[in-house]
C-alpha cells in the first residue's frame, strides 16, 4: 500500500476519467520469459523506451469495467468474465501475447480491494477500470511483438452524463467511417476510437452530442460515439422490435451491456429482439411513418444512454414514445443497474472476494 | 549536448530501428498554453500519466524520413518539406494540434547536426529520422486533444532488408482490410500499422515476406506491407503503363519516393504514368497474358523495394522481365539514392544547415 496517497475529490466534482485511484496493477511481458510477476504499485508515470511500439503503431488494447458498492459495503463487478474473454480476443487481434483471463481477473479483483475505499457509494456512482495492453517492443521496425504490458487503472466517476439520465442527440456520419468488415470494429483497439474524435467535432457542428457511424453506400449503421445502438420500431408489418446491428460482419463491437439487453429483451418478450445488418434508409422510413419508438445507446461508461433525436442530412427526427418510466429504456437501466449494485440478486453480478491471492506469476 | 553517449555498434550490426542516437528532440503542447520550446534532450525513457490518450485511443501519427552524409561531408534531407506537410495532414486528421512545419524542419536539422557523427557513411547506409506526435491528454474520456508531445528520434540504419536490393514476395491478403474510404489510410496515423502485424503472419504462412492489402469485393490493390506499390505491365492494347493505386478514395498513403517515381517516370516518358484504382483481377489478367513486366514498392525505409512474385489463392504469379540493371526499377533507385546522397545535384536533395537556430518557441 502506497504510504504517499493521492488526492481525492468530492463525489459530485468527480467527471468521466480524470482521477487516479492509488494504485495500479502492472504486468510485463516479454516474448523470452512470458508474463512476469503481477505487480500492485502506487499509481505514476509509465517511462517507456520512446521507440516503443505503442506510441508509433497503435499496438494496444483496452477494457472498461466498472466495480459498484453494495448495501453490505461488498465490491461487485458486472460480467468481468465476459471483459476478460473480450480483452484477450482483443489482443489476438493486435498480435499482443495471450494471458490468463482468470488470473488477471484475481489480479483487478486485489486491485480494487486494495482500492475499495475509492469507489463512491451513491448510486450512479462507481469505479471505473480500465485495463490496457500494449506493446512495448522498443524498436521502430513494424515487427511482431517482443515486449508488451498490461496495466489496469482504477478511476471514480460520478454519472457519465453530469446533468444525470438526460437523453441526447446524434448526427449521422458518413464522411468519417469508423469500422468495416475486415478492420477492427469487433476489437477494443485504440486504433477504432482515436480517428472518430474528429467525428465529435462534426456532430457538436450539427448540435449534437456524439456521431452515428454507418458504412458502405448502404449507410448500414455500427455504433454511436463510442456505444453501441438500440432502436424500438414497429417494422413495416407492425410488429414490434428491439433491433441493433448484428456482428457478423465484425464491424460491431460485443458490448457487454448490448448482450445484456439483448439477453433481457429475450427474456422480457415484449417484442421481437434482432440483430441484423440495418441500412439508415430502413430506421428513416421507420421515421418516416411515426414507428421508432424509442433509441438508446449501451456502454459500460453511460449503462444506457437515451437519445431522442438523429440528425441526417440536416434533418432531424424524433423517436415517437415520450419520455416516462414506462419505457423500454428506463425499465432497462433499473434493472440492470440494480443488478450492478446487488439490489437485485442475479448471476451477472460478481461479488469480489475480499482477499485475493495475486503474488503468484501470471 | 549529453555527457553520457549512448553505445554504438558497427555499421554491418545495423539492423532498422534497434539503435537510438544520443538525443531527441522533444516538444510539448497543451490547450491553454500551446506549443512549448522545443527541447534536444540525452535520449531516454519518455514518462506519461497512464490515462495518456495515446496507450488508450491510438491519438498518435508520426512520418519517416532520413538523413544521409555526401561526398563532402554534408548532411542531407530528402524532400523533407512533404514530410512536415504530411505530418501536419496527419496530425490534423488525428485531431492534434497543428504546427509550423517550417520550424519544425529547423529543429530536426539542429537535431540532425548534433547527431551526424551517428550517421553511418557507406552507401546503403544512413539516418533514420521519425517524427512522431501523440496526445498525453491525461484522462479517460475520449475527448479533443488537451495535451500532446512531438519527438523526433534518430536511427543509424543498414540497408532496410539486410541481403540488400534483393526482391521478396507478396501475398495477396483479402482478409484484413488495411484502409478503406472514410478511415485514414492516406495519413500515417499509428491505427493503420498495428492491426496489420496480425497479416505479416499470414504473409510468412503464404511463403511471402509481406501482405499485398486489397479492399472491397472488387479487390482494389491498396500497399504492399508499409510499402506503397507499382505494377510495370503492358495493357491489353499492349501499351506500356506504370500503375500505381490513385491517392482518390483516401485509402492510400501519398509517399514521398511513390511521389518522387511517378514524376521521374513522367520525365524519363518511358510509359505511361497511370495512377488509377486497380482491381486485382486487372493484375491477374495482366500475369496471365505476360505483360507484367516488373513489380516494386516504395517506401522510406527501402527506398524501392523488388517484388518478384504475388502469391494470389495459392497460386504463385511472377513477373516476367529477368532481373537485371536495365529493369525501370533499378534505374529509378540508382537515380534516387544518387540523389539521397548527393551525387546527382537535384532539387529534392536539401542540404542541412551546420548550425540552426532553434531554440525559440514554436
């Protein structure tokens, strides 16, 4: 435990991302010896050799989880196994060594124990982790990967959104296309998110929030900023469903909020539930004839993230159910934000043991 | 100047990219304050907050350039003035902060002149330079760029493949897409390189050294590896072309010696110059017919690199032109490292100052 402590901010102070817990985990790896011993160490700069591969060619991977307080004071994770599976999918992608996804669970699992102190306990407030791998390999040549790192940081945050469950609007984008089949919008690369902050920009210009990415001449549609996307439609024969584009042509990436939906919506049976290739011309027809009925985004950082308006070119339309605690949307987010902070007893959320065994090599 | 020089080692033990010089150029940027004085500094490891945008979001492009010594003992740049507009394309396209290119060449040169005893003196041999900027921004939030960093690093540097001016083979990757329309395929941003290592594997499977990347079901010819590429082929109307992909559709990345040999081929009016999107299928039909004459990429690195095969499902295709010193792309290196190293006087070939001055804010 780091006897020089950081500063800490009140709750409400606390935006998305910008305070450091005391601690990080700190794994090496390097393609002679593996993984070297998991190290718990106060939280610093990372000194890199300036050659390293992460800084020139985007070798680097990511997650986001978030850890949750519950009325006995327990920690809880929400679906970590399924952040780990993801992590190391991630990292075959980008040709980062393999690892244990159970052991560098234990290994987070120590690190917000030590850290426990840091999470806020209100509710729509938590701790942010943020595992990370990345190459280090300290040569310029575009080579395989011979040294690598894996860092986990811990950060409290207050509600994504300050001003709380506010819905917000989006700007399809299709100048700037953020993934296709092929490339890596099935992957939690850096390299998916870096090239759309241009793309926020253009979205603010047309008074929205965040971008709606589509591709191909179709305008299929991927993602939202950087969540996934949900709308409630009645179809042309007026049935109702739950659509959100489909993975299969890996340019989607396996939100683990999006399968939870989608794994609720199942379950709940209101509507149909679909995941399919959607053109935006279907979702604007749907418009055109008064049938989008709800819109949300999915995402570990926002849970869900209500939109009530898409602007395409120019024009913007409006999903048709009004805003109350009947919808879709709403009964979701209770749900799973009970389950998140262990109101609601459920297998997807994971107790923290209070102590775990870490010291042993990965 | 550093009073403690970093080791060397003789030029045969060069590989690319293993060795760094004794110092780096270093310049720092924030929103408030913007550029700070460029700083030449020992070389050493470079410290950042672990929520740097650059180890999470891929916020990073850099450019490739080098430095050689003439017959008088001067030192020599080529065409570095492309450089610093990429770079500033690149940086833009990335949403980092712009800069004065010109300013910017000044302080490489000053870097460059502190450092020329590190670059090696035979032909074949030189100074790799990277220029390369990424935000630190230090917090989670995939946000516009609050802070970034330029460094320039210094490389002593053998021929790019050890064996020398010896040709290798492709392997036509159909799978990982390297750019498409709307990505960032013609800036150097660091997203582009890291998700294609995975395909340099491929490559090897294949018996090749490098992917030949295609996109689209039409199978457009994009780069070969890091290389940008060049068919030699007579057409069907057995006119003789020099084909390169087209700069139009944003896939590709506009090199300075792809630059530099479209407008020696358009002087030497040997053939046609044709840049053009080509679909594989073109090249194919063009190998089956025999009119594929010569194959090569460009690049910094290995200035022209020989191709003498293209491995295309399973099939092996060659062209048919024996390699010998009459070929196009023998004399096109012969001019160009004439002019790298200043034998051939050429406007391309920018003498280095001795002494710059530089130490003023940009």
């Amino acid at each position: 435990m780091t006897g020089r402590p950081l500063p800490r901010c009140a709750d409400e102070e606390l935006g998305f991302g910008t305070v450091i817990t005391d601690h990080m985990l700190k794994i090496e790896w390097n393609v002679e010896r593996g993984w070297n011993h998991p190290m718990i160490l106060p939280s610093g700069p990372v000194g890199l050799h300036p050659f390293a591969h992460v800084f020139h060619y985007a070798v680097e991977c990511y997650e986001g989880m978030k850890a949750y307080v519950d009325n006995n004071g327990s920690v809880r994770l929400f679906r970590p196994e399924m952040n780990m599976q993801r992590f190391r999918v991630s990292a075959k992608r980008m040709s980062l060594p393999d690892f244990d996804g159970e052991q560098l669970l234990k290994c987070i699992e120590t690190l917000v124990d030590i850290d426990k102190d840091w999470i806020p306990k209100q509710r729509g407030y938590s701790m942010y982790l943020r595992p990370v791998i990345f190459s280090t390999t300290p040569w310029l040549g575009l080579t395989q990967c011979a040294e690598a790192m894996i860092l986990v940081l811990c950060c409290p945050v207050g509600p994504y959104f300050k001003s709380g469950f506010v819905p917000i609007k989006l700007s399809v984008d299709s100048k700037y296309i953020r993934a296709w089949p092929g490339g890596t919008g099935n992957v939690k690369s850096g390299g998916n998110y870096g090239p759309t902050v241009i793309s926020q920009a253009a979205a603010t210009a047309n008074g929205a929030s965040q971008s709606l990415f589509v591709y191909d001449k179709h305008e299929y549609v991927t993602e939202a900023g950087t969540m996934n996307i949900f709308f409630l439609i009645r179809n042309e024969q007026g049935v109702k469903q739950l659509i959100t584009p489909s993975l299969k042509d890996g340019t989607i990436l396996p939100g683990v909020t999006r399968q939870s939906v989608i794994e609720l919506s199942q379950q709940w049976n209101e509507c149909e539930t679909v995941e399919k290739m959607i053109p935006f011309a279907e979702i604007k027809a749907a418009f055109e004839r008064g049938d989008v009925l709800e819109i949300f985004g999915t995402g570990t950082a926002a849970v869900i993230q209500p939109i009530n308006g898409i602007v395409y070119e120019g024009k913007e339309y409006k999903p048709v159910v009004p805003f109350d605690d009947s919808m879709l949307q709403v009964r979701l987010t209770n749900f799973l934000i009970g389950v998140q902070y262990g109101d609601i007893d459920h297998p997807w959320s994971h107790v923290v043991p209070p102590s775990t065994t870490w010291s042993k090599p990965m």
